[in-house]
C-alpha cells in the first residue's frame, strides 16, 4: 500500500513542478571557461587496477531544511561529467522529485530508511563551469503536503583534453556531423525512459573488461582534421573476440547496429543507469532479455567508426553522458526492491 501510495505522490509532484518550472538561475564567474583545450596527445595505455565502490556513502557537505524536511548535498563540488548523490530526509516522507538545470528527476527510498531517499544528479559534459547552480527539491508527505527546499550546487571543470583521431578513408563517411546527430537522437530516445525500480544487485558494478585504456571520457576530438566531436566514454584495447561482460545486472533495450557505434548493446540498470558497449564482433544478448553483473554480452570487434579492435563503453545518467571510470568509484546509493517489474515512466 505504502508502494501505490509513493507513486502516486510523483505523479503528483510531477505535476505541481511543470506548474512551476522555470529555468534555473546561475551565478556567473568571470572565470567560467567556455574554449575547449589545446590539442593534446594521447594518453599512453593504462592498465587499471581493481576499482572497488565505498561501501558507505559519503558525509553530507551541505544541508537545506525546511519544514522538517532536509536535502543533504553529498558532493563538494560536481564537475562536468560526474554524478553528485543528493539525500532527502523526514518523517512520514513517501517520495519527491528534484529538479537540477534540466533533468527533473525522482527521489527513490533507501533499502532500510523508509524516511530517507536519494536521486542523482549529473552536470553534463558542457554545462558551463565554475558556477553555481540551483537545486529544487519538491518532498511529498504521507498526508499529502508537499514541501519545497532550495539549495545550490557548483560545477567545475570536467579537466578534458583534446586529441587528433585519424579514421579509415572506408569510413570517413561516419564523421559526418549529422551520421552523428542522427546517432545520438536514436541513443537519448531509450535514455528517455525512466525506470522507477533498482535492476543492479548486490553485485554492483564492475568493469566490462580488464584491459589497457586508450580514449579518456569528455575528450575534444579532432576526426581527420576537420570534424569536432566529444568523446562519450573510454575505450580499452582488446583484440577481436575478447568477451565483455555487463558492468552490472539490468535489462537489455537495445542490441543491434548503429553507424558510428557498430554492433552495440545497451542496459538499462534502473532509475535513470544506462551503460553502452560498442564495436561488438558478436552480440550475445537481445532487446528485452535480463542479464546478470558480469555476464558476457558479447566480444569485442572492430565495427562502425573505429580505427582498430576495442572497446568502447560508456554511461549515460538522467540522459548525460558520465564518466563510466568515475562513476563505478561513487558509491550507488542501496534502493528499495519494486513491487511492479515493468515500473517505466517518461522524464
């Protein structure tokens, strides 16, 4: 009952927020960077070590009350491209929303504290730096009032480089800027569906593969000297064949070829998690099926605009583009089990 009574509560919250949505006010720095680096060479391979997530979360920075009711900001600063954790607070809460630049987002419970939720926000790739940004958070109580908290967050600098990359003349074709408009479109409208259930476990997440890193997230790329892009995650060198297992256990919503991706597999790990794994030889999985943490979705290839066999994986949250390194050294806040598998709602 308490299940029917929390989403009914973000329906209606949902509403009074597009009654009052606005844009978010920034307060400018003379010092926000808007040019993006020079050109700079390419990191020489890296092998990773383990990457272990904390298993507590980390200390709130700062705090907003009103009413009860408190929104902790678990984050110093966020930079572009990182995730930042918020956590909502009081009693007799039944959920909430939160709104940051332009994602609008739910709040979902804690596996323990049926008083406590979390949501996470994300300063995407180009978000203007070194500015503050205001947080909105709306909480719903078991009675029906609502309550609205202010507070603000800073984004930094993402610290991307930028890099020259040669492609194929067979390929050339795909760094044409629209191939890629075209691309993206088709990838943001399954980043749209929202999830309102936990589909990772226990196991967390994890690598998809142990291998040299060779592309950083966020880099200003430079194809053949006349197209610009960003780089939406990082790439590992692997020979064809080697397999790549999901970075955790979610549902499958998208296996098939894209232009400039190859053959690619997309997961949706709930509450707005989605990972992608490109350049695929061979796709093990389909659209719709259940996969565990660690399962072999697929093996590495050389297909779509790619100069070599790797792999590239990426992570996109609440629809932006994160670093998929950073993000599995955050610790996930534990959520609640759903009582409705096919809990999907629009954003």
């Amino acid at each position: 009952m308490r299940r029917i009574v929390w989403i009914l509560g973000l329906l209606m919250i949902a509403f009074v927020l597009a009654l009052t949505s606005a844009s978010a006010p920034v307060q400018a720095d003379e010092d926000a960077a808007t040019e993006p680096p020079a050109a700079t060479p390419t990191p020489p391979p890296a092998t990773l070590p383990p990457i272990i997530a904390p298993t507590a979360p980390p200390p709130a920075v700062d705090s907003f009350s009103e009413d009860g009711v408190t929104l902790e900001v678990l984050f110093d600063r966020l930079q572009q491209g990182r995730v930042g954790i918020l956590r909502l607070t009081g009693e007799d809460l039944i959920g909430g929303r939160v709104r940051f630049r332009d994602q609008e987002v739910p709040f979902f419970p804690d596996s323990d504290d049926e008083d406590t939720f979390y949501a996470l926000v994300v300063a995407g790739v180009d978000l203007t730096a070194n500015r503050d940004y205001e947080i909105t958070a709306l909480a719903l109580r078991e009675n029906g009032d609502s309550v609205t908290i202010n507070g603000t967050a800073r984004v930094v600098l993402g610290g991307f480089i930028r890099q020259d990359v040669t492609i194929p003349a067979d390929r050339a074709y795909l760094i044409d800027p629209i191939v890629e408009r075209t691309e993206l479109a088709r990838l943001n409208s399954l980043f749209e569906q929202y999830t309102a259930e936990q589909l990772w476990d226990e196991d967390g997440f994890m690598l998809p593969v142990q291998a040299e890193t060779t592309s950083p997230f966020g880099a200003f790329r430079v194809f053949n000297e006349t197209t610009e892009s960003r780089h939406t995650g990082w790439d590992f060198r692997t020979a064809t064949g080697t397999p790549i297992r999901a970075m955790g256990a979610g549902r499958v919503v998208f296996a098939g070829l894209l232009d400039i991706r190859g053959n690619h597999v997309v997961i949706d790990h709930g509450y707005g998690i989605f990972s992608g794994y490109s350049h695929f030889s061979q796709t093990h999985v389909t659209r719709g099926q259940a996969v565990r943490s660690g399962q072999i979705i697929g093996v590495s290839g050389n297909t779509g605009r790619s100069s070599g066999p790797h792999l590239h994986w990426e992570i996109a949250v609440n629809g932006e583009w994160v670093d998929s390194l950073d993000f599995l050294r955050m610790w996930i806040p534990p959520a609640a089990p759903s009582e409705d598998d096919d809990a999907v709602v629009g954003t």
